[in-house]
C-alpha cells in the first residue's frame, strides 16, 4: 500500500491530538481517499483498545427512542469523571432520520465548546455495508488518537445497524413503550447485541410491561453468560439515568474481568469481520487473498490481535 507523505502527516497530527487534522482523517476515510489504508495499517498496534481496555459504547434503538438525549447526558456525565469524549452520529440515511442530525447538532451545543469533547456525523452515502467498515475505521483512528470514551448512536433499524453496534464494547439498546413489545425487539436480533436495556422514557404509559417482557427474555436467555439488565428511564426527566451509567460501567468492568475471555473474543470477530469489509470492497483483491492465504494464519492473527485487520490488508496488496 503505497502511502502517501501527505497522508501519513494528516494521521499523525490526527493521532497526536490536532482536531482538524483529525476532522479530515475522518473525512478521508469516510471518502475512501487512496492511501487512508496504508495510514490505518501503521497505527500504532499496541493501543488501548487492543490492550484490552473496553471504551467503545454504541447507542441503538429506533427512531426517536431518546438515543441522542441520552448521549448528551452521558457526554455530561463523563465530563464530570473527566474522560475526554467523542461521539459518533451515524446517519443511516434512512427516510426515518430525516433532520435527525441537526436535531442532534442543537442538542449537543452545550458540548460544542468543550476541547474534550468531540462531535462527528457518519453518513452513509447511500450505501450501508460501507457505514460500517467507515465507523471501524473511524473508531480505530480514534482509538489510535487515546480518546477515553466512543460513543456511537446509530439508529436500530435494519442489519447494517445492527453492525455498527457490534463494533462497540458495550452496547446499550434504548426502546420506549410505544416502539413496540420485546418480541419485536427480539427478532430485530436486539436481544443479541443488546449488553444494557434501557426502557425510556418511562414518564409514560406502558414502561411496566416491558420491563418485564425485556426481562423475561434476558432471563430466558440460556447461553448469555453476561445477563443483560434491564433499566427504567427516563432521560427527560433524568429518572434513571444514573443507573444506566452504572451498568454501562459495571458491563466495561466485566469485559476487563470475568468476561474478559468472552470481550476478547468479541474483538477478534471484529477485527475479521473488518477484514471482510476491506477484502469485500474489491472483488479483485478478494479473489487474490481466497487464493493466496494461508487460512488458519490469517484467522489466528486477526483473532488474537496479532496483527490488525489493515496490516494484514496491506501485506496481501504489497
Ligand atoms: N416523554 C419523554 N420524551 C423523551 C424522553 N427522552 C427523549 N424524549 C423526547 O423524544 C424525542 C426524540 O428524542 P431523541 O433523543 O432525538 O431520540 P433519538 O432516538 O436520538 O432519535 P433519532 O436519532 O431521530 O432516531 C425528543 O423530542 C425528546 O425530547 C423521555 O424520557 N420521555
Ligand atoms: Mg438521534
């Protein structure tokens, strides 16, 4: 991967803290710019993420469920215990969102002026499957970058949603009384991805039963070993809220103890699913490295975090 001097300046002033450097890094990658990889690929390995300290917590539930008040409050309330903040809006560009970012952008204007808190939109182009290799991208660099906490929000509608969240540490589901029952959740595939259930917006009608529903479904759950709780809220009236954050904290706690082999696991499947998306983007280069690899080694590198998903790219293009 030839990579250019220009872009390899732009990455490293990004990962040593330049913000518009790293507003561009992001742009750059968003756009798939021709040698973005190559700078990916000589990030530094031996980050924090990689190291194993969990920090990426991705918000999803469907539209208008209350994500991005919710991420206000936790950009808030990160602030206080003084980690340095960034936030991802992925717009799926789905008819739903619609305006949802600059709703996003009035929300969040009390975090605007704040040097420890970074605000960014992922738009996806119309073309989904690259939404999430673009947001692994981004959260790497970010990673790279040493920010404390990432949150994503993305809107829980459809599979490459569903993606999205799966590149989080810690995902946290948001569903409302009136965004239907837990069964519904479920064959979203929610209950899956789903590491904390926030019922909001509890100040209404209907909060009770599904609770109890969620409830019933975490419970019946057999192979989850991390049981996923259930937390009634409400993030208009902050009814909650400090709940949530505890179990978001207690879940980054797990991944570093008890469910540390489980969280590890997690990351490896991320880093081969990154290379998919990278070898997916150009069918000519997947052929060759169908071809030309050597399965058990590239699936034993990626998984164990070896080597990351761009450098093994890289090694296959040179
Ligand atoms: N009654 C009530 N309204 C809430 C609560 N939380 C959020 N809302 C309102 O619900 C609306 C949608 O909130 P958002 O935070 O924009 O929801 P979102 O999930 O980010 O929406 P999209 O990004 O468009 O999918 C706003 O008008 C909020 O003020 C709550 O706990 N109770
Ligand atoms: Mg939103």
């Amino acid at each position: 991967l030839a990579v250019s001097a220009d872009i390899e300046g732009i990455f490293s002033a990004a990962i040593s803290g330049d913000r518009r450097m790293l507003a561009r890094a992001i742009s750059m990658i968003e756009n798939r710019v021709q040698g973005t990889l190559g700078a990916l690929a000589a990030l530094d390995p031996d980050r924090k993420r990689y190291a194993g300290s969990p920090r990426v917590v991705g918000i999803t539930g469907p539209p208008g469920a209350g994500k991005s008040t919710f991420v206000n409050l936790l950009v808030t309330e990160a602030r206080e215990r003084g980690e340095r903040v960034v936030v991802l809006a992925v717009d799926p560009s789905s008819p739903f969102t619609g305006g949802a970012i600059l709703a996003d952008r009035i929300r969040m204007e009390q975090h605007a002026l704040d040097e420890g808190v970074f605000i960014r939109s992922l738009s996806s182009r119309g073309h989904l499957g690259g939404l999430s290799r673009a947001v692994g991208q981004v959260v790497d660099l970010i990673d790279a970058a040493g920010w404390d906490l990432i949150i994503v929000e993305t809107v829980g509608v459809g599979q490459s949603e569903l993606a999205v969240c799966e590149i989080a540490d810690t995902a946290v589901v948001i569903l409302t009384p009136e965004s239907g029952d837990a069964v519904q959740a479920m064959k979203a595939g929610l209950l899956e991805i789903a590491d904390v259930f926030v019922v909001n917006k509890s100040d209404r009608a209907g909060a009770d039963v599904l609770l109890r529903e969620l409830e019933l479904a975490v419970e019946l759950d057999e192979s989850a070993t991390w049981n996923a709780p259930v937390v009634k809220a409400s993030a208009i009236t902050g009814y909650g809220v400090g709940d949530v954050v505890t179990e978001i904290l207690r879940h980054g706690d797990w991944c570093e103890g008890e469910g540390a082999s489980e969280w590890s696991d997690r990351q490896g499947r991320g880093r081969v699913r990154t290379f998919l998306d990278l070898i997916g983007e150009d069918a000519r280069f997947a052929a060759f490295v169908a071809l030309n690899s050597d399965k058990a080694a590239l699936k034993q590198a990626l998984e164990s975090g070896e080597s990351n998903p761009y450098r093994v790219a890289a090694e296959y293009e040179a």
